[in-house]
C-alpha cells in the first residue's frame, strides 16, 4: 500500500505497514465514509473497505461487528451491495 499522509485537526497519521492508533474523529469520519458508501457503485468503495481494513486492530469488538451488521442488513434490505465489484470489497469486511 502506497504511504499515505492525511491530517486530521492537526493530528498527522501516518499510513503504511505499521500499526498505528487513530483518533475518534477518524474513527467517525470512517463510519460516515462508511455509511455513504454502502450499496453506491462508486469507485470510493475499495477505498473505505482498505481504510477500513488497515484500521480493523483500532476497532473495538463492537463496531467491527457493526459494520458487518449494517453491510448484512443492507444486503437483506436491498438484496445487492452496489455492483458485483462492490459487493466484493463489502465481503472482505465481512469475513475479517
């Protein structure tokens, strides 16, 4: 994964293999991230489904299973995820 920096009210994380701890208003900048997201066809998808991933080890036990909550509960709503290719990127999270 290329290394990424993005600054969040001041607060630079670094983005790359190592392990790091995010903020609270990076967590609820995935979720929103997140939840526009689910079931677009949109090329962002594969991009919050990596950021979402490369931030799993931040999560508390809950909001992982939140997340797969609401992607199987979009999925029973709406029998889709977007297009094929979105449909997989969601079922990464769904299997981590």
């Amino acid at each position: 994964m290329p290394l990424r920096l993005i600054e969040i009210l001041g607060n630079v994380i670094n983005f790359g293999t190592m392990k790091y701890k995010i903020t609270k208003d990076y967590e609820l900048l995935l979720m929103m991230a997140f939840r526009y997201a689910l079931g677009r066809r949109t090329y962002v998808v594969s991009y919050i489904v990596d950021e979402l991933l490369a931030n799993w080890h931040n999560f508390s036990a809950e909001r992982r299973e939140q997340l797969k909550r609401e992607i199987r509960e979009h999925k029973k709503l709406f029998g889709n995820l977007g297009h094929d290719m979105d449909e997989q990127q969601w079922n990464k999270i769904l299997k981590a």
